[in-house]
C-alpha cells in the first residue's frame, strides 16, 4: 500500500509570511489523520501541498517513498484525490457523470470512460448510498449530497477499486 509522509513541510505566500513550517507526520494505508486548528491557519493550504497542488517553501512530501515532485500530474492524479470544503455547484453535470469523472487520470487522452470506469462508477454510487441520486443535475443537489457526489468520484479515483 502507499504511505503519505510529510517531512518538514513548509509554505509562505508570495509576499513573504509562512502559512505554516516544520509539520512533519506519516500516514499509512488505512490509517486516517484530522488536521485541527482555528480558521486561517493553512490547513487547507496544506491539503493542497499534499495533493501536488502547491509548492512548498521548504520540506518535502513522499507518497510511497517517491518525493510528490518527482510524480508526473497524470501519476499524482492516479494516487491523490481531494475533496474539497465546498464547491460551487456551477457545471450542469449529472451526478454519475461527475462520478465517472473520477476515473480520467486511468483513461488515454479524450477517451471516453468504459464499461469498467462505468461499473465503478456505479459501485461508488451505491457504496455511498446515493445511487438514486445517478440521473439529478449537480446543481440541484443539496450540500450534502454534493459532498458524498464528491467523495464517491474521489473514491471511483482509487486504484483499490
């Protein structure tokens, strides 16, 4: 299995002021980390590092023992997935299609998903508990509907599946 380990990790914005430094963990295959802390204090920020998302000042983050630099962004978008705190439900997508949207960092360039990257699809929907929410439009979701939509296409991400 992979293992996520952050080894003093840092981040400053353009103009100078760390958001956060020296944060170091590992988080191994099954395991589940909560960051904690009051608003503005990068907790997001760093979510978004470990996703390759946005450099860091200083440290480093290894998945599977390969620094995350080193990962192309089709390999990172097969091994890291992020659910983010809320979106904005602007794209008129169906809840399915958003799902199978999980599955193009498997798929060759343009190519439409296929019967596997359906099924799985399909699986993560009924894992979740939304599969009746297959055929609704994004936007007419409720929060949290749209957080289990967002999850399960993360989830359709995963190699485990």
């Amino acid at each position: 299995g992979l293992m996520l380990a952050v080894e003093g990790a840092s981040y400053r914005l353009p103009g100078g002021r760390t958001i956060f430094q020296a944060v170091t963990c590992a988080v191994a295959p099954g395991e589940m980390l909560c960051v904690l802390g009051p608003n503005g204090v990068g907790k997001s920020t760093l979510l978004r590092s470990l996703c390759g998302l946005l450099p860091l000042a200083g440290g480093a983050i290894r998945l599977a023992g390969q620094p995350l630099a080193a990962l192309s962004r089709r390999e990172l978008g097969r091994l890291v997935g992020l659910v983010p705190q809320s979106d904005a439900p602007t794209f008129a997508f169906a809840v399915r299609e958003t799902v199978q949207m999980g599955r193009a960092p498997h798929l060759p360039a343009l190519a439409a998903p296929g019967a596997a990257d359906r099924a799985i699809a399909e699986a993560m929907l009924n894992r979740l508990g939304i599969a009746h929410l297959a055929a609704r439009l994004h936007p007419e979701l409720s929060g949290g509907e749209r957080q289990l939509v967002l999850i399960a296409r993360a989830l359709a991400n995963s190699r485990a599946c």
